[in-house]
C-alpha cells in the first residue's frame, strides 16, 4: 500500500507541474490574429486528426468572438462561436505569449502557447487501465495558415459554410440517442408486455442548419430509414416538422417525445421516450446503427 501511494503521489506532483506546459514566445497580436488550422490532435492511442479525417479551423480576431469550425469524415462542417482571451508575456508585458479558446458549448478552454505562427497545448494524461501507471502527452497543435479574421479564409477551404450556431445553443447541437423509457402507470400489464418497437433511433439536431434528420429502424420490418425536417428550438422546446417536443436540460440535454402503448387486453397507456444528446464530434452514426442492428439480431438468436 505504502508504495502505491507513494508512485500515485509523484504521479500528482508530475501532473501538477507538467499539466500544460506549452512552448511560447513573447509575440506582438498582430502576429497571432488570423485563421488556424488544427495540424495534430493527440490521444494516447494516436493522432485524432488523422484517424478521425478531422478539418477544423480556429479563427482568432484582435478582439470580440472567434470561429470554431469542424469537419470529420462522418460529421458534417458546423460552425461555433469561440471565446478568445489573449494573456500577455510575464516578462514583455506589451507583448503576448499565450491564446486562450473556449468552444461554445464545451465546458473545457485551451490555454494554448503562442509562437506567432502556431498555437500549442499539452497536458499530461494517464493511460487507461495501465498497469504499471503510463502516462502520455495530449497534445493539439494550430498552425496559423492567413491573416483573416473572419471566415473568408475557411470559406475558401470548405466551400459554403452553415450559419455559425446562435451563441449559447451549442450546447444543444449534436446526435439524440434513444436512451430509456418512462411511464408513470403502475400496472404490470404495462411492463410485461411493453417493448420498444424501434431496432435504433437517433435524431441529428443540426442547429446551423435548422434541420432534424431521424434515423431509425423498425422491429417490424427492419427497414433503415432517414427523414428531414425543419428545426426550430427555444427554451424548453424542440420543433420537429410540425410537432413540438420537450426539451429537459436538467440533467440533459434530453428530447422527450410522447407516445402511447395499447395492451393486447385494450388498455392505453402514455409513455415518453427520452434520446439523449451526444456531441456529435465523438459519434459515429454508422458504427452506432451497425452496432444496434448487430446486437438485435444477437438478441433474436438467444431467444429461439
């Protein structure tokens, strides 16, 4: 015991000298404004930018809100808002050596070192289940590709970009998973012979293009289908097509959508079923649907 705590103690010590350090040079703002684009993302089990097809752009003004945009081989361009803060040089104090960035929508900022023609961030990161203890550098680096600050450079790179998310909805933007299901009856006809009807159902909520696009799957038939309809979202709601649903925050975000249940003896029940949100950097729509689909047709072989 006395020497696990002994190696989890110099583990702290190394975390909490280590955890950020980045390379940094005293530079003029002039020189660090402008669009980057994101060059390296690491894990412990590689670089994100490559495994993930990842094309994402940081647009730095000299004041005010940036852009925070993002493309990967399965997610489509989006466009957030991005919190800029400049910190100047310890020892140049007219001059900066650190940009820092918070995503709207994420609960995370970047303290990134500033070279003038990139940004840079590391943090010190424990591997999973490693035993002995390993730990590893998560790094991100930018490099700083034009002078704009605006998105007329990303423009030129992505083609036409959706409108940037209104600030504060971000949070909101992303893949709804079918997650659970409630109903406040307590007969146990209910219960014994409910069953979710769908194999998957997942709602895209694109927020900067004002669009809904559901996948889903019947038991029924297990036919793959996607449908588009038009978005709308204020507080407490979401508008999907024609219908409007609510929308939990508490715990959540959480879409409820209301649906009914007729028992084989003719009773009516309400239920709502609740999809919760996922961002939709770290989701992959079609690995999910595969998933699902393997694991129904799992379940179908143990019941015979």
């Amino acid at each position: 015991m006395k020497k696990i705590f002994s190696i989890l103690l110099i583990l702290a010590m190394l975390l909490a000298v280590c955890s950020g350090c980045t390379i940094s040079v005293a530079t003029r703002k002039s020189r660090i404004v402008g669009t980057y684009k994101l060059t390296s993302m690491t894990d412990y089990d590689g670089d994100d930018v490559t495994k993930k097809g990842i094309e994402a752009y940081l647009v730095v003004p000299n004041e005010g809100y940036g852009y925070y945009v993002y493309k990967d081989s399965t997610t489509d361009v989006t466009v957030r808002y991005a919190q800029i803060t400049f910190h100047a040089d310890e020892e140049k104090p007219k001059k900066y050596s650190h940009v820092e960035y918070k995503v709207d929508g994420d609960s995370q900022s970047y303290n990134c070192g500033s070279t003038g023609g990139a940004l840079n961030h590391s943090t010190l990161g424990v591997k999973p289940n490693s035993r002995p203890i390993e730990t590893y550098w998560k790094t991100i680096s930018w490099s700083r590709e034009d002078s704009a600050q605006d998105l007329s450079y990303v423009k030129k790179q992505l083609g036409n970009l959706p409108e940037p998310i209104p600030f504060g909805s971000a949070k909101l933007d992303g893949f709804y998973s079918y997650s659970n299901y409630n109903s406040d009856t307590q007969e146990s006809e209910f219960y014994q012979e409910f069953t979710p009807e769908f194999v998957y159902a997942y709602i895209d909520v694109n927020i900067g293009r004002s669009k809904a696009i559901v996948h889903y799957m019947r038991k029924s038939d297990m036919a793959s289908r996607t449908v588009e309809y038009d978005l709308s979202m204020s507080d407490g709601s979401v508008t999907i097509g024609e219908q409007t649903f609510v929308l939990d925050t508490t715990t959540g975000p959480i879409i409820k959508i209301p649906a009914q249940f007729t028992s084989a003896g003719g009773n009516v029940y309400d239920l709502t079923f609740d999809f919760s949100r996922y961002d939709r950097r770290a989701f992959d729509l079609q690995r999910n649907i595969d998933y699902a689909v393997e694991q129904y047709n799992e379940s179908l072989g143990e019941a015979e």
